[in-house]
C-alpha cells in the first residue's frame, strides 16, 4: 500500500486513457493537497498518491475512486495477490461488448421477422415505428450491456457537472429510446463499448510490449556453491557476490561479471546491439541477455529489484505520468470541446423548430446525431496510444525514453553537442603505431614495454600489453623491475638496462635528439599520446596512443546532418590537438578542447541561446551539469551505469551512436502519426457534422463513422511498435 515514504499506490481497475486519468485528478486533487499530489502509470494501472500532511488514507482514496465509476484495489507487486477479480477485469468489458452485439442481432432478426411475417400475411399496422416487445427487450439489453461499463462514469460527469463522452452517449442512447429508436440506441451503445473495447485493448498491447520485458530474465538462478554443488534459487534470494553458472543458449538471470569461461553474448533485448558482444573474465553481463555457446560462471553485482533490466521495466511504466505536449494540449483541447458541442445539441434542439420549422421529433434526433458524432473518443486516444506504442518502441531498440514529455523533443532538435570521450571515441586509449628507432624493430620493442607495463594499472600500460598479446607478441623476462613514479619503468632483460616513459622523462634523461624531438612534436600536434623505450645508449623506439573514434562515428555524424541536424559541436576537456584530430576524423562541425565542466554548461548555453532546441550527448556522470542545461539530455551506453539512466531524458543503453539518428526518425514518425490521427478525427467528424445538418447522417452512421475513425487511429499508432 505505501512505498515507505507515506505514499499510497493503488491498482485502479478502469483507468485505460488519459481521460479517465483527468476524472481521478478532479475528484482526487482536492482530497490530497492538489493534482500534483497524484502520479499515474497508465500502462499497469497504477496510481500513486502523495497527500500533504499525510491526511489522506486508503479507504477515503477508494470511495474518491468508487465516485467516479472506477475501483481502487491497494497495489501490490506480488501478482498473484489480485488472482481472484483477475478473470472479470481482464474479460468483464469483453464479455459485456460481445453480449450487447448478440442481443442486437437478435432484436434485429426478431424485428425483421415480424415485419416479414406481418407483411406476408396483410397485417396491418405493419408500417413505421411499430417493434414486436421481444425486438424492444432484446435492443434493451445490447444497450444495457454495451452502457454497462461507462454508465458510472457518465453518472459521475453527470453529478459534477463536467460533461465528458460517457455522458455524451448516455445522453444519446436514452433519447434514441426516448423517441423509440431502440435499434439506434442499441447500436450507440454497441459500437461505443467496442470502441472503448478496442482502446483498452491498444493500450494493452503496448501494456504487454513492455510486460515482455519483465519475461526476458529467468525465474531461476543456478547458484555454484563450495566444492561445485549447484543450487537452483529464485533471483530475488540470491545476493550480490554470489556465483552462479548459465548454460549456453540460456538468459542471464541476474546483472554480474564473468569469473570464469568465455562466450559470445546477445545483449540486443538490453542495449538493441544486432551482434553478440565477445565476454571474457572480467567483463559485465545484465540480465535478461542470452549466453552464446560457452558456458560461463558469473559473480552477481546487484540483486534482483536493482538489475539493469528491472530499472527499465520501472522507469519505462513510470514514463507515462510524463505527459507529451499533444498529450496536454488534447487534454484540453476535449476539456473545452465536450461541453460546448452539448450547448451546440442543445442550441439544434431549442433553434431548428423556431428558426427553420423542422419537427421537434427530427430537431431532437439531429441534437442527439450531433452529440454522437462529435464524441471526442478518437481524439482522446489519438495521443496517449501513439505515445505509449512510441515508448513501448523505442524500449525493444535500447533506448529508454523518461516519458512522454521526451519522445517528441527529439523531432525538434536544431543542434546537438557531444561529449568526446566514451561518446565519439571508445573512452580507452589503443596503440595506432610503433616508430622502431635506432636498429630495433617493432617485435623487440613490444617484448620489453609490454614486460614493463604488464604490472601497471594505468591506461596506457593496458593498451600496450592488449596490443602485444593482439599481435602474439609474449613479454620478454625482466629483472629488477622498477616502477618510476609520475615518470615510466625500469627493468633489465639479459643484464642490460633499460627505461620506459614520457617526453618529459626522456628530456629529463638528456637523451633526446633532434630527429626524436620532431617525432614527438608531430605525435602531439595529431593529437596523440606518445610513450618512449629506451636503453643507456639510446632511443629504441615510440609507441604512439590514442582515443580511438567509435567505428561508425563518422557514418552517424552524416547521418544526423543528413537529417537536417543545423550545428554538431564537439565539448572536451582534452587539449586541443586532440579535440581537433577527433572532430576532423569524425565530421563534427565546431569543436571546444579543455573544458571544465562548468564551461560545457556555458558553451551548451550558447548553442541554446543561437538555436533554441539543443541535445546534450554525454555520459551521464560528469557531463550531469551540461545534461541538465539542454533541452534534451542524452546518455550514452547507459547500460553499465546506474547514474547515466537515472540522470539524462533519454538513455543509450548500448556504445552505438547510430541511435541518436533511429531515435530523431522515430520521433518525427512518433509526431507525423499523431498529426494524422488528430487531424483524421477533426475532419471526419466535421464531415458528418456538415451531413447531419443536411439531413443525410443518421444516428447508427454517426456511431459508426466515430467507432471507424477511434480504430483508424489505433492500427495507426500501432504502426509505431514494429522494428
């Protein structure tokens, strides 16, 4: 029931839409201290109330709910704690549509023989409005069945005043049979429960888009004990630092590091990388990926609730109480327009008799055509669907969205910054050369560094050692192995000294010529890091090292000015030549070298100033001030990194920069859809509007016309959830 922080969270049963969102607000916003007080997760039902004071319990939340046609029920996380009413909510609205349908073909059939068998034997009276007692029940009932869901929350728009579309058709459906139209009034309330069947449904599949996710890790967890035994445990008994083993072609069922055994892992349902990465001992798994061939023993580093994977289950549901700016302005847009279309019915009502001489019996049905065509269902859903779909999307690709709020900045985006390292480049550093001076060659100098480096920690002295062994190159043995504090190493292979180190180091030492100190100037100058081996009487050679650029930088960096991207500018606190060798290499078009973090905020600010809309690209850590300053924080390879999810808009839960150009498509597909949905509903409505006045819409068109534009408007939004 609460969080531990005085929340309350509840499951409420009949919250499909942002509609029925808005009504909790109303009726819930004044009880706990204002409608910032409530936060909704659309996509489980779920709604979390934080009342000023701690005032408000349980039970008064529940009567607020009751009041409004919904039911509360105390959230859980244990599923199984709500099995009992599970069959009704999940089937209740479908069993009730499938009944209205019935009993309107039965009351059509019983209809239609009685007019046929009338007719067949010269019954008079036959003719106009007359319906046998069992076509008037048999209608009644398709109405009451169809009504039965949305008839609470008709009373309750009723009882407060605020008209909204459940009201919209109760009020169409009783004046159908007010003026003995029952099949029309059947047919309303059919066609009406089947398109709220049908959003309901639409919100469910996104709903089980994402709830896939949460299948994606196993219930077991194969824990290796002392002497090899292995123990079979659910995930969330299982703590950090425990080991367990996964078979090849199983999942991972919990985040951790490789101990022992290697394999080819596809990481594609966390990060959406298409290619199995190579993990070795050392390197990080996450749950939910699937082992390759090999089998490997991991060592867990979170537990269960704290996996990646159940940190995007939880922040992808929380998205939706993060509203999209058409989402607000839908909302109220239907908040104005409901009640002006029932003072438009009624003015149609009062006005046709006294202004144009048409019967009240026809002014009244064209008052009642009016209000079912301008229901503004198709509108409503039109955006929270194709928001929902979007998020539920853009999660399979590996790119977890904070919310509605920002799947649609992206399409906006004028200008984007990028960090350099661990955005641009691969964030370590690799060998791009060996310069052989002085009669020695490239294998005799990789033996002695790598022998001298292999002890070190220190960035440089790994990329050495991974490129000696890249290259079959064994370290040479070294005796009296010294380590130079801030300067390099020292060692003897086969009693002959000899040193490792910087420029520096080697002008310290008073061994540097003329032809050595050139080199070393064009290294600096490109950008490069070089390290010098050495011997008493010589140089024997330079290991140049650098940042390696992202292999598809350049190509993503085309892509985006391809896409219209104005300005890409590059921030770094590394100096200039290696600023500038990055932003050549990869086609960035305005780079700034040794920034602080303080200057990455002023320099994002000055993109802002110049091109309004601007994305940060950064890792999530230390670029957090520049992040927070843009219009849209990117997060690069979150998918190690606890802070990065939690600190950008949106995260790149894989190192492929080829994401930032998908997730800028699928924004603009994101709003195009929701441009044609709205702009469909407003033109088909105002359509059969101009028909209705003319005299050529009736009532059972009306619906129908509404119920075909709320499902054109769904399998359009759905589009959105195909790769």
């Amino acid at each position: 029931m609460t969080n531990g922080t005085g929340n309350l969270a509840f499951r409420i049963e009949g919250m499909d839409c942002a509609e029925e969102v808005a009504i909790l607000k109303r009726e819930l916003g004044p009880l706990a201290g204002g409608e910032d007080r409530l936060a909704f997760d659309i996509l489980n039902r779920k709604m979390t109330v934080s009342p000023a004071g701690g005032s408000l319990n349980a039970e008064q939340v529940q009567r607020a709910v009751a009041r409004t046609g919904m039911r509360a029920d105390i959230w859980t996380e244990n599923p199984e704690a709500t099995v009992e009413s599970t069959f009704w909510q999940l089937r209740g609205r479908s069993i009730l549509t499938a009944a209205s349908g019935i009993f309107l073909q039965l009351g059509f059939l019983a209809h239609f023989a009685y007019f046929s068998f009338s007719e067949a034997i010269g019954l008079s009276g036959a003719s106009g409005h007359s319906m046998p007692v069992l076509a008037k029940v048999s209608y009644g009932l398709s109405a009451l069945a169809g009504a039965w869901f949305f008839f609470p929350k008709a009373w309750f728009a009723a009882k407060s005043l605020r008209p909204d579309m459940n009201l919209l058709m109760i009020v169409a459906v009783v004046g159908a049979i007010g003026i003995d139209e029952w099949f029309e009034a059947a047919t309303v309330a059919f066609l009406f429960a089947v398109s709220l069947a049908l959003e309901s449904w639409s919100v469910g599949r996104a709903r089980r888009a994402i709830a896939a996710l949460m299948e994606l890790a196993p219930t077991l967890v194969r824990v290796v004990r002392a002497g090899g035994k292995e123990e079979s445990l659910a995930p969330d008994q299982v703590s950090p630092g425990t080991n367990f083993f996964v078979r090849p072609g199983e999942r991972f069922p919990l985040d951790g590091k490789v101990v022992e055994g290697v394999s080819d892992v596809n990481q594609a349902p966390i990060t959406g990388e298409s290619l199995p990465v190579h993990k070795a001992p050392g390197d990080e798994v996450f749950a939910g990926t699937i082992n390759g061939d090999g089998g490997v023993t991991v060592e867990s580093t979170k537990g269960a609730q704290d996996t990646t994977l159940a940190r995007i289950i939880r922040l992808v549901g929380a998205a939706q109480s993060r509203r999209a700016p058409s989402e607000q302005w839908v909302e109220q847009f239907a908040k104005y327009y409901t009640p002006a279309v029932m003072v438009l019915a009624l003015a149609v009502l009062l006005l046709s008799p006294l202004v144009f001489s048409i019967a009240w019996s026809q002014s009244f049905y064209n008052s009642l055509v009016l209000l079912v065509i301008a229901c503004p269902c198709a509108l409503v859903i039109s955006t929270p669907v194709s928001i929902v779909a979007a998020l539920a999307a853009a999660a399979k690709e590996g790119v977890l969205v904070k919310g509605g709020l920002f799947i649609e900045i992206p399409a906006r985006v004028k200008a984007i910054a990028m960090d350099k390292t661990g955005t641009l480049t691969e964030g370590k550093p690799a060998v791009t050369e060996i310069v052989p001076l002085n009669g020695h060659d490239e294998k005799e100098m990789l033996e002695r560094a790598a022998a001298m480096e292999a002890s070190s920690d220190h960035p440089l002295a790994r990329a050495i050692v991974a490129y000696a062994r890249d290259k079959g190159v064994q370290p040479l043995p070294a005796e009296e192995f010294k380590i130079l504090p801030g300067k390099g190493a020292s060692a003897r292979f086969d009693g002959r000294p000899f040193w490792l180190g910087s420029h520096r180091y080697l002008e310290e030492r008073g061994q540097e010529t003329p032809e050595v100190h050139q080199r070393l100037e064009e290294m600096s100058k490109a950008g490069l890091t070089a390290v010098v081996v050495g011997n008493e009487q010589h140089v024997c050679g330079l290991i140049s090292l650098a940042d390696q650029i992202r292999p598809n930088a350049r190509q993503s960096i085309a892509e985006l000015h391809a896409l219209g991207i104005a300005h890409l500018i590059m921030l770094t606190g590394d100096n200039e030549p290696t600023a500038r060798a990055i932003a050549t290499e990869s086609g960035i078009d305005e780079f700034r070298a040794e920034l602080l973090p303080e200057d990455k905020v002023a320099a994002v600010e000055a993109v802002v100033a110049r091109y309004g809309i601007v994305a940060m690209v950064g890792d999530g850590v230390n670029d957090a001030p520049a992040l927070a300053r843009a219009s849209l924080g990117i997060a690069m390879g979150a998918a190690g990194s606890d802070a990065a999810i939690e600190t950008a808009d949106i995260a790149l839960m894989s190192d492929d920069l080829s994401r930032i150009a998908w997730l800028i498509r699928h924004s603009r597909k994101t709003g195009a859809i929701i441009r044609q949905n709205i702009g469909f509903s407003l033109t088909v409505k105002a359509a059969i509007v101009l028909l209705s006045f003319a005299g050529y819409a009736s009532l059972w068109a009306a619906i129908a016309a509404d119920i075909g534009v709320s499902l054109a408007v769904i399998l359009n939004s759905l589009r959105l959830l195909r790769r």
